[in-house]
C-alpha cells in the first residue's frame, strides 16, 4: 500500500473513532486530519487524491462537530419532557442522567449529518415511585404513545431505563446472598485488592465500603473484572449512600447501577457489554428541576 493510501486509511480510521466515541471530537484527532492535507507528493495526480481525500475527512468532522451537540440537545429535550410528565404524577425527586450515548452501531458508524436514532420514552409513576423506558426507534414517537408504531415494542429496541422510589416503597431489586451460597462459592482475586466469590464460574459477587457488586452469565470474572477497573479508586456512585452494580450478561448483556439518595433509592439500568459507559451514564445523573427544560 502507498504511503497516500495509508494516510487516507488512517483518515478513515480516525473519522470512525470520532463516530464511534460519540459524545464529543477529539480536537487533536482533527487537528491531525486537517495537518494530512499539506502533506506533499511528488506525484501531481497523487497529491490531488490526498487533498481530496484529506477534504472528504474534514468536511465528514466538521458535519458530525454540528449533528452530535444537536443529536444530544434533542435528547435533553425529550428527557426533560420525560421528567415533566413525571413530576405531575408524583412527588418524588427526579434523577436524570445527562444524556446516553448511542445505542446501536450502525448508527454509530453513519457517514451522514443527519442522526437516523430517535428514542422513545414510555414512563410511569406513582406517590412512591417512577420509572422511564428508554426505546431507540428510527422515527420520532411522543412519549407515551406506542400506539401510533406500526409495530409493537421489540427487546432489541430497549436501550435503558431510570427508576427512583421511596426506599421504604422501593421495588428496586438490590443483590442479595446468603451463607450458604458464600460457603458454595470459591474465592476469587480479581485485583486492586478486591477478593470475591465465585459461584460454578457463572456467578461472582462481592461487597466493598457499603456497596455490593453481583456478575451472573457468561464471561462473569471478565466482566468483575470490568467493573473493578471502572470503580477503582472511587464509588459508582459520588456521594451516595450505598449501592449496588449488577450485570446479567448474555445476548443482551444490562448494567444496573442502584443507589441510595436519603429517603429514596434510585437505580439506572444500561442496555450493553461497555460497564464503564454504563457507570459514566449513571454517575451523569443528578437532581432535575422544572427550570432545567
């Protein structure tokens, strides 16, 4: 492969790292894009396919630096509407997170300006309680109103959803394990100091400063492992009391994060295999007011 034709691949390749990432550019990433233009062939012919090229990367970064704030501004929005239709139903404190990253690659991997991901909201709540549905549909529907889908709601649709409760009301389902399954279990190191306990290699679980941390499915010690590098040095959760991080894993592996905020629990559930966007989403949520719309 020619040195142009390595550049313009690792244009590419930079092009789609900022795609993926999502939440915002990498400045260097088209500092360097920008500098590949000036590179000099002796080759006429070769120089105009790289400023081309070179052209076709800026023109892609400059399109996804406007499209991505606007993608994230739009979600914001609808959260908000969210939280509005929330807050008449109940008198509860409302958490949200402040914002979810993609949910799917192939949207992700869009070479186009305009974002094709919409997400639609089914929310319900209660004098002790809330919970908001988070679905990624590729057209707009207003929440609460699944109704107007040609079809019904399907699991793969189902990226998250944010929950909050009285803890004394509190349907939140916190991990639990009793002695027997402690003497069943072997144990198991799984660095930074963190001992656990493994259940038949499907199962592992462990408890640290008043939260506790539970793996069920395949590949659990990888994914322990996961959680122990994204919480090293550090709660889930900044200044909550206590909590919980659990992740089922399997064909639609979810992360849990739960937490205790004073009288109330609150609990955000991640559809995907990534356990520290899945932590920076839930550590994103912070208390709403009607005045954030």
């Amino acid at each position: 492969m020619s040195d142009p034709d390595k550049l313009l691949t690792g244009l590419r390749e930079a092009a789609g790292t900022t795609i993926f990432n999502g939440w915002q550019i990498d400045e260097n990433k088209k500092r360097a894009i920008m500098a590949g233009v000036t590179v000099r062939s002796q080759k006429e012919g070769l120089r105009r396919r790289l400023i081309a090229g070179a052209a076709a990367a800026i023109v892609l970064v400059a399109a996804l630096t406007f499209s991505l704030p606007q993608a994230r501004a739009g979600l914001q929005q609808v959260l908000a509407q969210a939280a509005l239709w929330v807050k008449n139903n109940t008198s509860l404190p409302i958490y949200l997170p402040a914002g979810w990253p993609p949910a799917d690659k192939s949207d992700q991997d869009q070479v186009t300006p305009e974002p094709t991901l919409n997400y639609y909201f089914e929310t319900t709540a209660t004098k002790n309680g809330y919970n908001i549905n988070i679905y990624a549909l590729n057209k707009p529907v207003p929440i609460n109103q699944a109704n107007k889908l040609q079809v019904p709601l399907s699991e793969s649709q189902y990226v998250g959803s944010i929950s909050g409760y009285r803890r004394a009301e509190s349907k939140l389902q916190e991990p639990v394990w009793d002695q027997s399954k402690l003497t069943r279990a072997r144990e198991l190191d799984l660095g930074h100091g963190i001992t656990a306990y493994d259940l038949d290699q499907v199962e592992v679980f462990w408890e640290k400063d008043g939260w506790r941390y539970w793996v069920v499915g395949p590949d659990a010690k990888a994914y322990a492992q996961k959680i122990v590098a994204a919480t090293a040095g550090a709660e889930p959760i900044p200044r909550a009391s206590g909590g919980w991080v659990k992740v089922v894993a399997g064909n639609h592996t979810t992360t849990y994060v739960g937490w205790n905020q004073g009288d109330y629990q609150y609990e955000l559930t991640y559809r995907g295999a990534d356990i520290a966007r899945a932590l920076d989403v839930a550590r994103s949520a912070t208390l709403w007011r009607e005045n954030q719309q």
